[in-house]
C-alpha cells in the first residue's frame, strides 16, 4: 500500500493547444478537425477532409494569429498554471513529491510527448485535471480518450471530470464581472457570458452535458454576484461558430445586436475558457468589439480571462487534493444535474 507521504503525484493539465507560429497553423488545424470528436466520420474520409479544411483556412488563421504576435499564448498560460499549481499543491503536501503537466490536444506539448514525460516520472498517484471547467466530447473526453490510449507508466489514476461551480472557479469569475462593472460605472450594461459554441445535434443526440454545465456555471456567478448585492442584467449567448449545422444559441454577435436594440452596453466574459488565445484575443477583443462599435454599444467591455487569479488556481488545488481521496471519475463540487448519455460519472456508475 502507498503510503500517505513520499509520494510521487503526478497532475496532469489537459487543453486544446494552439499553434506556436505562423508555420505550426496548418498542422494544428489539420490536428484538430482530424480528431473524431470534432468531425465524426470514418478516418478514411475524415483524414482527407481535415487536411482540405487546414488548407483552406490556413491563410485565414495565420492572418489571426498575426493578430497576437504569430502564435497563440496558450502553452505559456498553460505553463504558468502549472507552476503554479505546482507550488501550491507541494505546500499542502510537504511530505509528497509534486509535479505538474501539461497535455495539449492538437499541439505541442502533446498528449503522446507529457505522457511519456509522467512515465518518466515515475508517480505512484496521478491526478488527470481538465481545464475545461464544463464537460464536453469535444474537448474532455476527446482529451482524456487520448490519454488512455497512449499513457503506459505507472500510477493510480483518477480523473476530474468537470467543475462547473467549483468556489473558487466561480469566485474568480464573479471578482472579472464586478471590476467590469466597476469600469462601466453608472452606464446601462449588459453582461453576456460568451461559452465557446458547439452543434446542438451532440446535446440531443450525443448526450452532451455542457450547455447544461455553462448555463450552472452563469447561475452560480450570478448567485456568487446578488450575494454582494450585484443584480445584474445578464445573459448567455455562444461563439466560434463554424460550418453549416445549427449551433447552440444565441450567438455573441446576436447577444451584441439585442443589446444595441436594448440601448445597452456590454461587459463580455469568457465563461467556459480559463486562459486567453485566439477566441478571446481575437474574436472578443477585435471582431466582436469592431462589430458592438458598429451597433452603437457602448461601452464594450471585456473580462480577462482567470489565467492565475488566485481563487481559480485554489480550486485547481482544492480539485486534485478531492482526487486524491477517491478512485475513478468525478466531478470537483457539482457536476451534471440531468441525464447525459456522454456524463463519464453516469457512465461509470449507473443507475439501478
């Protein structure tokens, strides 16, 4: 048996990636639209499909990208996460020895890359962490399938499913919204809760549990917000949106275009996204903002995301140290509240 103290734990973070520079675009792109979970078509189709799309978005992306300096920021938040996670969990566990990856999706540092990294390692206890605060197939499961498939070390292993109303999650929402409406004083403002959007067909046909975990997760900011006596005028709406099919609604440019007709203004807040990168660097502060001035919503206002506010990375803390006690899969604080074909927790634990 393990014993309470001189363990070597091992903490996984999971994300998407994002491309270093402009010549890692197209690969990243290709990653990405190649992963089952996105396009949900046999490899022999989906392959071929995915490298059309990367071609033909390459030259959009890179334009982007060049937007923020060539390359996305998300590894270096990443990074800066772990450490300080890291430092945080080696101070509740003296006797332990700690270590924090992380395990992008589509780019470098990825899943095959760390999880030859923790084999390495060598950790008795492995703590798989998400930072995708909502559960997703398109983000969590495709990330911890991954994982599965190629992680061969040693380790007992137990996974953080989701923790869309964990405290300080929540806590660290509610301080961006309030300095928010600090910045737009006494103007008329709305805030919209913009959650990256997925096709609704994975709510009614897959079983997908995370419109339901985003609408939580505004409920309790909102909550968190009345309690220090904030009523806000609010709402939640979705981005990114790409292709044909009928996406989770309204969108952030609809929220933006109800707004104008209701004489209001804006504090935008990533709700589902715990580091910036393109969707918020870009599609936040540069499309949806040209778009808001050209409405006539003002102010446009727009909370960073939690990156290393201390509440968030108190409730990354305070998730691995609840893995740590148990076995198998579970959500940090509440999970899902309806049936989900695709909750991992219902799945491993069925109702009788």
């Amino acid at each position: 048996m393990t014993p309470l103290s001189g363990r070597r734990i091992a903490v996984v973070l999971f994300n998407l990636g994002g491309p270093d520079d402009q010549a890692s675009v197209k690969p990243f792109l290709f990653n990405l639209f190649n992963d089952p979970a996105i396009i949900g078509l046999p490899g022999v189709v989906r392959t071929p499909l995915a490298r059309l799309i990367a071609n033909r978005r390459e030259k959009t992306a890179q334009a982007n990208y060049a937007l923020i300096g060539g390359g996305s920021p998300l590894r270096t938040e990443t990074e800066t996460q772990a450490r300080a996670l890291e430092a945080a969990l080696s101070q509740r566990l003296p006797g332990d020895e700690v270590r924090a990856f992380v395990a992008m999706r589509y780019w470098k540092p990825m899943t095959e890359e760390t999880a030859a990294d923790v084999a390495a390692f060598g950790p008795d206890e492995i703590v798989l962490l998400p930072l995708y605060p909502q559960y997703s197939t398109t983000t969590t499961a495709s990330s911890l399938k991954q994982w599965n498939a190629v992680y061969a070390g040693s380790g007992d292993s137990r996974t953080v499913c989701c923790y869309p109303e964990a405290y300080g999650w929540i806590e660290a929402q509610a301080e961006a919204v309030a300095a928010g409406l600090d910045q737009a004083g006494d103007r008329p403002v709305r805030v919209l809760f913009s959650a990256h959007g997925i096709p609704e067909k994975l709510i009614a046909g897959k079983g997908d549990p995370y419109q339901e975990q985003v609408e939580s997760t505004v409920a309790a900011v909102v909550a968190r917000l009345a309690g220090q006596g904030r009523t806000i005028d609010h709402a939640v709406c979705y981005q990114s949106r790409v292709g044909p099919m009928k996406w989770l609604g309204p969108s952030t440019p609809e929220a933006l275009e109800q707004a104008a007709r209701d004489g209001k203004g804006v504090v935008v807040v990533p709700i589902a996204f715990v580091s910036e990168h393109v969707e918020t660097l870009v599609e936040l502060d540069i499309e949806y903002r040209e778009l808001a001035h050209g409405l006539g919503v003002a102010p446009y206002l727009r909370a960073p995301a939690v990156g290393t506010a201390p509440p968030f990375i108190t409730a990354l803390t305070e998730a691995a140290l609840h893995a740590l006690s148990r076995t198998g899969v579970a959500p940090y604080g509440p999970g899902c509240r309806g049936d989900w074909k695709a909750c991992p927790c219902q799945a491993e634990n069925p109702a009788a």
